[in-house]
C-alpha cells in the first residue's frame, strides 16, 4: 500500500479514537455482517476460519465470531485494531496488523490457515484497479477449493450519493466530512470507471454464486435523526471448479 493511504487510514482511525465515536460506516452488526451471513450460510463450511480483510474496528468482525469457528481480523491501521482489540474481542477472534498488499504477509496467511473463508466490507473500492487485481489475487489463493468470499462493497452510486451531501449547499454531515478531509472525496476521485461488483469479481477470476444490491446504514444521522442508508452492492464468490 502507498504510505500515503496507510496513513491517512490510521490519521482517520487515531481521529475516530480520540473523538470517542463510531466511524461513518461502523454499522450496527445486525444490519450488516448479519444479513450477509444469512446470505452466506447455505454455501459455506463454518468450520473454516474466516479472515475479516481490511477489518476496521472489528464491528461486524466480532458478530462473524457467532457462526464460524475461528476468525482473524486483518487490518493495515493499528488505531483501528486498538478499538477492535479493546470493543470486540472474543475467544474465537484474533486482530492482526497486514497490509493486503504485501503479497508475502498474505500468502504467510495462506500457508498458516489453509483454505479459509474471506469476508471483506467496504475496502476493495478504494484500490487502484491493479491494486484490486493484487488483493484479489490473493483472496483466491487463501479461499482455495473450498473457501468462499463474502464481500459488500460501494459502487458508482454509492459515490454519487456521498458527494452529494459533500457538495450540498449546507455544511456536509460530520462524518462525511471527516472522510473528506483524509481521503479527498473530491469530484475527481469519483468520476472513476463503473466498477461494478460483479463485474470485477468475474474478471479477476472468481465464480460468483450470488449478488445483488445492498444498503450501508451509516451511523451518521440526517436532520431528522434517522441513520443515513448508502446504496451498495453484495456478492458471494469462490473459486471455479476445476
Ligand atoms: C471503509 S473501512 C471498512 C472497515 C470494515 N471492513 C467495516 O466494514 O467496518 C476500510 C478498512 O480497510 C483498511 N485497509 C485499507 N487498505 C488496507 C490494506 N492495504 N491492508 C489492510 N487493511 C487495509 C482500513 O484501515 C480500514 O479499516
């Protein structure tokens, strides 16, 4: 990962900590890794470990702990693992600092746990594509023959929508701005090809069982006190049968 993205993550997390609040996307657990593991459970082995890739604060890290075995959360940001570490914690779940980049750290992971089961929410959209290609290069290695990917992730629309409260006449909502000023949301960044989640699972190699549209509950309020809802996009993947 370019230092640069490493650390505006952990510049946001530190941020995150000390405010003593909850990052725009920490959605409460049952309006996300829940509803994916309902979706999941028919075609996966539970008694795989699954590895939360790119985990955060460990908020829906922790409720996967419910239904598998064992589960790792990986993350770049140590800020983020701190609040992960110290919020969610359970004995089945371990935090770990790796950058999914770093080819040797996964592959590392891979020879250690063996096939595995992947979940990974809210991260591939903010890769290059030739970063994307490498992250997912290696989700197909650790999710081996019988591993399979969970993933949810924001498209073009969901971009669409944050800048329109970015650019909204009135002050942009707390939690938005703060995404802004570390990752310069700006029109540029978002005028980018229309990665549609699917579409990149496929052309990276994956067979996709299932997908669909999905919502992100913010856990920034609007002006009538109801959570903000992103559109998204969830697919279940894993690798062609040979
Ligand atoms: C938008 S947050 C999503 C966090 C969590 N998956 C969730 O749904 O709440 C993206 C996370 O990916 C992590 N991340 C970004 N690039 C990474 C990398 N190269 N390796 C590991 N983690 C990374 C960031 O530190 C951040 O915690």
């Amino acid at each position: 990962m370019t230092t640069e993205l490493r650390q505006s993550w952990e510049a946001y997390w530190g941020e995150v900590a000390q405010a003593g609040e909850t990052a725009l996307f920490d959605s409460p657990s049952a309006t996300a890794a829940a509803v994916h593991l309902r979706r999941c459970m028919p075609h996966v082995d539970p008694a795989l470990p699954i590895i939360d890739l790119g985990c955060g604060s460990g908020r829906q890290t922790v409720r996967l702990a419910e239904s598998f075995t064992r589960v790792i959360g990986v993350d770049i940001a140590e800020p983020a693992l701190a609040i992960a570490r110290r919020d969610n914690a359970a004995a089945n779940v371990e935090y770990r600092q790796v950058d999914l980049l770093e080819d040797a750290a996964v592959a590392a992971l891979a020879t250690e746990l063996g096939e595995v089961n992947v979940y990974v929410r809210s991260v591939l959209h903010q890769l290059s594509s030739d970063q994307q290609q490498r992250v997912l290069r290696g989700v197909a290695v650790l999710l081996g023959h019988r591993g399979v990917l969970i993933v949810h992730e924001l498209t073009t629309l969901t971009r669409w929508v944050i800048r329109s409260f970015i650019e909204s006449e009135e002050a942009a909502p707390v939690k938005f701005a703060r995404l802004q000023r570390h990752f310069g949301m700006s029109a540029a960044t978002l005028q980018d090809e229309d990665r549609q989640l699917d579409v990149l699972l496929t052309r990276h190699g994956l067979h996709v069982i299932e997908s669909g549209d999905d919502t992100l509950q913010t856990t920034q309020l609007d002006a009538d006190g109801a959570p903000i809802e992103l559109p998204t996009a969830w697919a279940l993947a894993r690798n062609p049968l040979s």
